[in-house]
C-alpha cells in the first residue's frame, strides 16, 4: 500500500485520533480503555512532542496514529538524559499488517535520529517490536528502581553507542499517570460500549507482571 500520506496531527484530527484509538484498545488490555483519554491528556502535557506526533491519511481519511512523551534515564552518576516513549499507537483495524505502522514508526524514528534523541523505551509485546529494532532491556542495562527488568520493557537505541555498559533506570513521563475518574467521565463523551473480558486482557496481565531474571 503506498496510497497514503504521513503528516502531523493537526486539530481538527483531534476527535478522530480518539476515536481511532478507542476503537484499536477497547477490551483489549482491560474491560474498556483509557488510550483515547490518554491521547487526550498527552497534548496539554509539556513532556509531549508535537514534531513526532503522526498521523497517517489514506483516502482523506486519518487511519493511524503515534504519540511521543519525553523520558528519562537515569545512570549510576546521577546524569539524567532525556530519551523518548511513544503511545498510544494504533492503526485502523482493517489496515493492519498492510505498511502503515512501519511507515509511521519509521518517519518518527528518523525524525527523533534528527531532533537528537539517543534512545527510546517502551513497553509493549515483544512480538510486535522486534522486527522494529527494539531488544530487551536487558541487553541494554535498562531498568526500573530496585534493578527490576520487566519484560514488556524494550529498548530501541537511536544513537550507535549510547548503551555503553552501564546501568541505566528508566523514569517514564508523568502524562502517563491516568486519573481513572477523569478517563471514565471523558469516555462518557463517546458513543456507549460494553465493557468486557476476553482472552487478550490475561496475555497482557501475564506480559505486564512478567520480569527477566
């Protein structure tokens, strides 16, 4: 598929992003979602980066989308560096597998190369990001407070050598701390949905709590 474009988010997407993202998460980790609450709240944040903020246009129509927060690591000097995480990120249900999300994520990535960024972390399935470059971060030394290696976690480095061996604790953005009552009255906003269990929500329970050793 090569009939589509890559651009910025603009405003009047903004509604439409939400949707995308609410259609793309609904039951999928938990009964519900919060992502379009998420993208909602991540705009006004000042750890977001509107430059890597995408959006992919086929027909007219916006069918995908990434978001980028600022990050930190912190190594075993006490030097902070600031790295990025993206999400949510999703891509219109019919039109996965087909190069949209590659194509996204790979224009981000070289903008982020471009703006200066050494690194990015997430946390995800391994399974979806692998082919994107990201390893465990383990590989790279990356962790969470008390020398803790989830692993969901992964790491994409952007700047060869960055990763030279030492410790590096992994501080995520503060736009990432939901207020479940503010996301449950932003979804009222929405056309009403069933909230349900399915087989997905104990994959992503056992991907979340699982650590390497």
């Amino acid at each position: 598929m090569s009939n589509f474009i890559i651009r910025n988010e603009r405003a009047d997407d903004y509604r439409t992003v939400e949707e995308l993202h609410r259609d793309a998460f609904w039951n999928l980790y938990v009964p519900g979602c919060n992502e379009h609450y998420l993208a909602h709240r991540l705009r006004t944040h000042e750890d977001f980066i509107p430059e890597l903020d995408y959006v992919c246009e086929l027909d007219g129509q916006v069918v995908a989308n990434v978001m980028y927060t600022k990050s930190r690591l912190l190594d075993e000097q006490g030097k902070t560096t600031d790295i990025l995480t993206f999400g949510p990120i999703s891509v219109k249900s019919e039109l996965q597998r087909r190069g949209i999300g590659k194509a996204m994520l790979e224009k981000s990535f070289e903008e982020a190369v471009k703006m200066g960024y050494p690194a990015i972390v997430i946390f995800g399935d391994p399974n979806n990001y692998v082919a994107w470059g990201f390893k465990s971060c383990k590989k790279y030394h990356v962790c969470l407070e008390g020398a803790v290696f989830p692993a969901a976690m992964l790491v994409k480095e952007l700047k060869s050598g960055f990763f030279d061996g030492r410790t590096y604790f992994y501080q995520e953005s503060p736009a990432f701390e939901i207020d479940e009552a503010a996301a449950e009255a932003f979804d009222q906003c929405f056309e009403k949905r069933e909230k349900a269990w399915q087989p997905s929500q104990e994959a992503f329970y056992i991907h979340s709590h699982s650590v390497i050793r």
